[in-house]
C-alpha cells in the first residue's frame, strides 16, 4: 500500500494550488490526476474561449501568470501557464491516475484507483466539475451536445443549431455561432449581463467582500459577446419544444454538478449532490477537504484567482 500524509485528488488549478501551499508547510503529499496531460479540464475547451480577466488578475499563488499579448488569455495560455507552474514548483503529480473511491480505514482514508491503494492523513478532493455535465433528457431527432462536446463553430456551418442557456458559456458559444450558423439563443428568461466594466478581477473582489455576485446579472460581457449584442445578433429567444425538434444541432449550456461520485462510499453528499462543509473541511468527515467546486466552498473558488485563499485556508487547517 501507498502511503502519504496528504493525497489531493485532481491535477487541475485546484489541486496546483493546494500542493503550492503543502509544499510551502513541508507536508508530504502527492497530486493524483486523471487526465493524460496537464492543465486539468482547460485543453478540453472551446477553441475560441478567453478567460474574462488580463494574466495578470488570472493567476495562482507563488507565480503570476505570464502576460498575455493581445487582451485576455486563450485556453492554451492557460494550459501552458499551469504545464509550467507544475514544473516550477516540482509538483508531484502521478498522471493518469484513475480514482475509484475513497474510503474509512481507522484513522486514516484509503485512496483507491487502478494503480494501486494510497493511505493518507487527509484527502483534498479538487475534481471539479467539467467532468459531470448536465444533460437534459430530451428525446429530439438532431444531434445534442453539451458545452464540453463544443469546439469549433465551423463544424456546424449552415446547420440550424439551437444554443439552450442563459449563462456565461451559452451567451459566448451563441455568440461565437452566429457568423456560421441559422442560430437560435434559447433561454428560460431574458438574458441578465453584467456592467461592460466588469471582469474577472472585479468578480472576485465582489464574491469575496459579498459572497455572490449573483446581483449583477449572469453574463460578463466579453468583447466577442459584447460585439455580437450590440450588433443585434445575439436575441434569445423563449424555450421552445418545436424549435428545439427542427434542430440539426442543440447545444446545452446547462451546467454542471460536482464530481464527486468517488467519495459515495464515505455517504456524505446531500441530495443537491454537494457535501457539507465547514470551510472547505467536510462537517461529517473533517479528514476529508473539497477545494475549487465553486461558492459552496469558498467564494470565487472555481476560478484560477479565486481558488488560491481558500487552498491557503485548507492547509493551515491540515497543519494545525
């Protein structure tokens, strides 16, 4: 058997910062990650994706991200930036590492995945949620995706493609659609955008002094979205079944729930699907943190800069 005083479940922004701060407090620990290559779910987003702050104001502790050229960073600035802050801190990270559940074993908490059993004095869940997309189930004659299948607006060229939410990814896929294809923006009310001021930086001043920025509406208007609305092509539209069926193609831009299917045996998650936290330290199993799933365990938490005050919080509790 493996052992480890800290194993820390997911090798993206979440995990990066909870090892930046275990190695900082000489804690023994190990990062397990089951994707192949590093960068957590960001390599597998859309291609025309930008983070909604400048690098500067999109970065985890230790390291500024490096500046980006031309406005705000793409995907891949991001997924260089992590490759990089992996190498510069010496992170251990095991890749792919396929975890299976998480169990009791006495005092400690068993780690099981297809390499073999990690036991550990604490376990820092930092999965995310990218890997748990919601779909409705609708039974429609064209093809359905969700936001995780999407990637280049040119593979529905001239197909009719209905984009279903109301949120930050359907605004941007709406908007990064409607050049190429017969579009329609569907949204169960009228889309609420934020201040054109506003940005990733001010989002999480505001989560962090308010603890939700829910006030300001759903959608940050980034430049392509901002261009598109003021140009009159991005109009939702009200849910409609017989659209949605005339479709060639609908995309789901519904969310996500966390994924947390490996912590079952443990028979802490509620019926919303979350577990109950006390910080970032589950109520019920205090051996047991979850980091990065979004306000429910700490403002601002899924995102690169929010994650990092809490990440410091979930190790000075494993240290005291």
């Amino acid at each position: 058997m493996l052992r480890s005083d800290v194993v820390v479940l997911g090798g993206g922004q979440a995990g990066l910062a909870a090892a930046f701060y275990l190695r900082r407090a000489g804690i023994d620990h190990v990062v397990l990650d089951a994707q192949p290559v590093p960068g957590g779910a960001w390599p597998l987003t859309w291609d025309s994706l930008r983070l909604f702050s400048v690098a500067r104001h999109s970065s985890l502790p230790g390291w500024p991200m490096p500046a980006f050229p031309d406005g705000y960073p793409t995907a891949q600035h991001v997924v260089d930036y992590l490759t990089a802050y992996e190498k510069r801190y010496d992170i251990p990270v095991q890749r792919p590492v396929h975890v299976s559940s998480v169990t009791r074993d006495g005092d400690r908490l068993l780690v099981h995945t297809d390499a073999g059993t990690w036991t550990a004095r604490h376990v820092i869940s930092a999965t995310g949620t990218w890997w748990r997309p919601f779909r409705p189930l609708m039974d429609l004659p064209g093809r359905q995706l969700h936001v995780v299948d999407y990637r280049d607006p040119l593979e529905f060229a001239g197909q009719k493609v209905v984009v279903v939410g109301g949120g930050n990814s359907g605004a941007q896929i709406a908007a990064d659609l409607v050049p190429h294809t017969e579009l329609t923006w569907m949204t169960r009310r009228p889309p609420r955008y934020m201040p054109d001021e506003i940005d990733g930086k001010a989002l999480f001043d505001i989560a962090t002094r308010h603890g939700s920025v829910s006030g300001l509406g759903d959608i940050v208007a980034v430049p392509p979205v901002r261009e598109a609305r003021d140009n009159g092509l991005l109009v939702a539209a009200p849910m409609d079944f017989e659209a949605l069926s005339g479709a060639d193609v609908v995309v789901w831009c519904t969310g996500f729930r966390p994924a947390l299917s490996h912590l079952a045996p443990l028979r802490l998650r509620d019926v919303d699907g979350r577990v109950a936290v006390d910080g970032t330290t589950a109520v019920e199993e205090p051996r047991l943190h979850l980091l990065g799933y979004g306000g429910w365990t700490g403002p601002a938490s899924a995102t690169l800069i929010g994650v990092g005050p809490t990440a410091k919080a979930t190790v000075a509790k494993i240290s005291s």
